[in-house]
C-alpha cells in the first residue's frame, strides 16, 4: 500500500462524506501542557470514520462481484456504516453483529435499511459472514483487515496534515487497526517527523500483543466498554503497517474512557461513545511520550452512543 491509494481514495470520496473539523481546545490544551487539536469524526456520515473504509468497497465494486449484495460483521460503527453505503449504491447488505452490541447502533444499521444477524460472539460473527458470503454471492467488507478498508480510513490523515500541518503527534484509538494503520501511512508519508501512537483499552489489547509476538494474536475474552475498539485480532495488514509506521501503542482503563467522555461533553459539547474517547484518554492520563508543547491531533473516532448507555457511563463515580 501507498500514499497513492490514500489520495485516490480521497479522491473517490470527495463530496460523498463530510470534511469533518479539526478543532482546537484551550480546555485540552491546559490539561495536557500542548496544542491538542480534536478531529470530530463523530460528526461524520453515520456518526464514525468507518463510512470511509466501507464507501471506498462500495465505489469500486463491479457489479458481477456483489451479484447478492455485501455483507460483514460488526459490534456496530461499522455494521451501520456498510448499511448506509450499500443503501446508498441501491445494493441489499446482511450485516452480522454480535449479542449485546450498542442497542443505538444495532437501530441505526436497521434504519439504514440492512437486514441484520445476531450472532453470540466475533468468531461466529465472522464465520456467520463469510458463510452468507459463499451462498448468497455477496461481496464481504471486512471492517478493518483489506487495502480499500485501510485507504479510506488513511484519508483522515490527509486531512489532518492539510489542516496542521506542522503537526507534532497523532493520537488513535485502535481495535482491528483499520484507522490506525491507515492513519500512520498517511501521516508518516506526508510528514516523517510527526509521531503517530495508537490506544488500546486494557481489556481489548490485542494489537500490544501482536506487535509484541510477530503475528496476528485472537483474544480468548474481550473486556471493556468500548465496543468500537473490542475487535478479537488486530488484522494481518494492518499489523505490517503498524510495525512499519507506528511509534507506539498504549493502553488505558475504562474509567480513564469514561471521564474523558465526560469532560469532552463539559468543555466542548462534542458527544463521543467510549471507543472515541480513548485517544484523548491516552493524553490527558500521561502516557503518550513527551507530549508537552507539542502540536497533537487526536482522532475522535465516533459518537454513536444511546442515551441508556450514555447515562449510565455518566452516571459512574469518576
């Protein structure tokens, strides 16, 4: 992959997607001793970066590839992302999500018009899918592991350095490692100085242990709030990328995701789910490496959380 894919992607999605803000916050500044910049792709096409990986398979299929429509498996961002792609192509998609998933995404998925699968855990999801795939002759959007997944995600970092383009440090959340590694090629290829750090939640780390071990690692037991970021693997090219591009992985605790969250809502109105709140997380507990004075873009990566949920985080004792 190269940064040419990225542009072409960007190219292929201009016009199709918001240019989301990249917005500075005194707040966060002052917090974290920096120049923090918050690049709200809550506020984008259904609520989360992923509309730009699934639109990026969506533009490019010809029609005898999806013969019986698309298909993937999701916890949600991009369960709804597909469906709202495939409705928008006029193309039927099955979407498999896993039990307990975010009752506000599993709704929006519907919405957009996908007929949707419940299925127990990610491992039966995926096989679930890929089955559908085989017997129905539809085309499976894998949500973070394919070079048009990891395209489009790259094309938040493309804007990032239009918009920064002195930018020091970039900060994102990360569970398969679709936007992750997407993110670090492109920022790394327009500017080889900045550093780019991924964030895990403690309970879902499985890129820290793949990247520790050389190879893709599943997870036996996912456990945190942040469903955006509880995929059971980190993906094959998506860990080649991270090893070539990234500078580091940290992980935080859910409490750390939950007063973020809380503090994001306070000080800057902007409405994160857990998953979108990590990367900031990150930065205001301390663990991304000499972070003071620098100039820092830190990806929110979704927003799409129901008002039970949000409650109930925000109703937790910091």
């Amino acid at each position: 992959m190269s940064l040419q894919d990225v542009r072409e992607a960007a190219t292929r999605l201009q016009g199709r997607i918001h240019r989301t803000p990249l917005l500075g916050s005194s707040t966060f500044s002052s917090l974290a001793s920096a120049r923090v910049h918050l690049k709200a792709e809550n506020l984008q096409k259904t609520g989360s970066f992923k509309v730009r990986g699934a639109l990026q398979h969506v533009l490019q299929l010809a029609p005898e590839r999806a013969s019986g429509g698309v298909v993937t498996v999701s916890a949600g961002n991009h369960a709804a992302a597909v469906a709202f792609a495939a409705a928008s192509a006029g193309m039927p998609a099955h979407v498999v999500m896993m039990q307990g998933a975010s009752p506000a995404k599993l709704e929006a998925t519907r919405a957009y018009g996908a007929e949707v699968e419940i299925v127990p855990d990610a491992v039966t999801g995926f096989a679930c899918a890929r089955r559908h795939e085989a017997e129905h002759g539809s085309y499976f959007i894998h949500p973070f592991d394919h070079p048009w997944t990891v395209a489009g995600t790259g094309t938040v970092g493309l804007e990032v350095v239009e918009d920064l383009p002195d930018v020091d440090i970039v900060i994102a959340g990360v569970g398969g490692g679709g936007l992750l590694s997407g993110l670090a090629l492109a920022i790394k290829e327009l500017r080889s100085a900045a550093r780019v750090y991924g964030v895990e939640p403690e309970g879902a780390d499985g890129l820290t242990r793949a990247l520790e071990a050389g190879r893709v690692v599943r997870l036996e037991r996912l456990d945190t709030i942040a469903d955006g970021l509880a995929a059971p693997f980190a993906g094959e090219l998506n860990l080649v990328l991270c090893r070539r591009y990234l500078d580091g992985v940290v992980r935080v605790t859910d409490s750390e995701i939950v007063s973020t969250m809380r503090l994001l809502l306070e000080r800057t109105k902007l409405l994160v789910e857990p998953a979108g709140a990590a990367a900031l997380a990150a930065l205001l507990s301390g663990r991304i490496p000499d972070s003071q004075g620098r100039n820092i873009a830190v990806i929110l990566s979704g927003g799409n959380i129901g008002p039970p949920t949000l409650m109930d985080l925000l109703g937790r004792k910091p």
